[in-house]
C-alpha cells in the first residue's frame, strides 16, 4: 500500500478535523502516517490513518504490538515507510500566519521545519489561507517556500492573489464547505448558535478582545429579551475558546440562561 506523508493540527479542533476526515475517508486506498499524536477518536477509527511515532516510541511497541519487537524491526518498518511514501499532504486553515512578536530568526526556522516536508515526497498544501502577516521579509521567505511545492490550493481569493504568479497556485473554496452532513432530523427550535473564539490569540485582533466579548454577551441578552436562547459553541478548547466563553459568561446578566456547546471531537454528532 502506497503511503501518504500527513501534517494537520490534531488537537480537536473541529475546522481541521473535518478537513482531515474529507480527505483519508476521499482516499482509503492510501495509508495517511502523521507524526503527531492524534487525539481525536473519531479520526483513529479510520483504518488508513496511522501514527508514525507508533514505531519510533518504544513505549508503545508493547501496547500496539501486543508483542516484544526490537529497535531494528521498528527502525526497517520506519524505512519501509518512508520508501513506499507517494507524496506529503499539508492540510489545515490558517497555517501561514506571522505574530508580531515573530522574529525572523523563528520565520526562518519555520521555512526550515516546512522545507524539510519536502524532503519525503512531493508537498501539495490544501485549504489552506496565507497571514494574517506584518513583514515584507514573512511573505518572500514563505514565496520561496512555495515555489519548491508540488501543488498549493488557497481557500481565499487573497492569498491566492498574492502568489497566483506561480504556476503551482490555485484558488478553490473552504474544503469544509464541501463536507457532506445530512442532519438527523428538522425541527424549529428558538435557539441562536453563536461560534465564539478566544481572539486574544488572534494576531492583529488581541486588543479588541474585551469589546467582542462584551458584543457577544449583549447579543446573548438580547437575545434572552426576545424569547430566543443562545448556545454558546466552542470548537476548540486548546485555542482558547471554552475560556472565551467563560469570560463571556460572567459579562452578561443572564448566564444561567445561556447553553454551552463544546466540541469533544465527535465529528458525527
């Protein structure tokens, strides 16, 4: 079986989840090895989704194996990977943002850490958007980046503007917007569902943070006013953004009327 190289963000956050699901279920003729640790279930139900540090940690030989196998047996399994790979995938949104605290010492250790992706196979980038970003020095060094990939597909027309001189750029919708969901059943309901992010790890955004929350919460009140109940819905708890509701929670007068709803990476639910 053919091998794919995957890069994706796996700490349940439910944009790249979706993205990941899309495409190993598009492709189950091919085995997608990431080295990141997966921690959303629903993902690891996925047959042709596979962890590489399964043979690189000797702490899980026991536990995956369910036998002794050596350091060699692992070290050829690696290998055998690694030869058999077709190409790597680079999948996710906002994968190409600058901070400004960002030096551009860290901007050339990311190209490093990108480059080397390119070493295992051709590297196509998918749904992904560029910045946002505050340098000159940001943008030339990931342009020459990009130049080296296989194939790049820009969710937004912007960034795709940016770099559409390169002959291996493209333009195409959020992936997600193409995910296939047939609701389980249609009813009415007066429930408002309001996405909340936590902004204050948005580059750009930090110092609106107390402003949007209080938005959030007045648009709750009024909401409660008209007879309408808000749901509140986090889609990642390590961005930040069940703390952002936390913190939008106690800003407004009606928080024992407010609902919750955090994803806990049932992508099915």
């Amino acid at each position: 079986m053919k091998h794919i190289n995957l890069y994706a963000y796996f700490a349940k956050n439910l944009g790249d989840d979706l993205m990941v699901e899309m495409l190993i279920s598009r492709f189950p003729q091919y085995r997608f090895y990431t080295e990141r640790d997966i921690k959303n279930e629903t993902l690891l139900k996925y047959p042709n989704l596979k962890n590489k540090e399964y043979y690189l940690n000797p702490k899980n030989h026991k536990r995956w194996f369910k036998r002794t196998v050596t350091a060699e047996y692992c070290r050829k399994k690696v290998e055998e990977i690694e030869n058999n790979c077709l190409c790597s995938v680079f999948i996710g949104g906002s994968l190409f943002v600058q901070r400004s605290d960002v030096s551009t010492e860290q901007v050339d250790k990311r190209i490093q850490r990108n480059n080397s992706y390119l070493n295992r196979g051709p590297l196509f980038v998918i749904g992904a958007n560029f910045g946002a970003y505050s340098t000159d020095y940001f943008k030339t060094s990931y342009e020459s980046h990009f130049r080296s990939c296989a194939g790049l597909s820009f969710r937004d027309k912007a960034s795709y503007n940016m770099f559409c001189h390169l002959s291996n750029v493209q333009y195409a919708p959020d992936l997600v917007f193409g995910y296939n969901n047939c609701p389980k059943q249609t009813q009415t309901t007066n429930e408002i569902i309001i996405s909340v992010v936590d902004i204050t790890q948005k580059y750009g955004m930090e110092n609106y943070c107390e402003n949007y929350e209080n938005f959030i919460a007045a648009l709750c009140d009024y909401a409660i006013e008209i007879g309408k109940t808000p749901v509140l819905t986090s889609f990642c708890k390590a961005e930040g953004d069940e703390a952002a509701i936390e913190r939008i929670l106690n800003k407004s007068n009606n928080s024992s009327l407010i609902k919750r709803c955090f994803y806990d990476g049932d992508i099915k639910c």
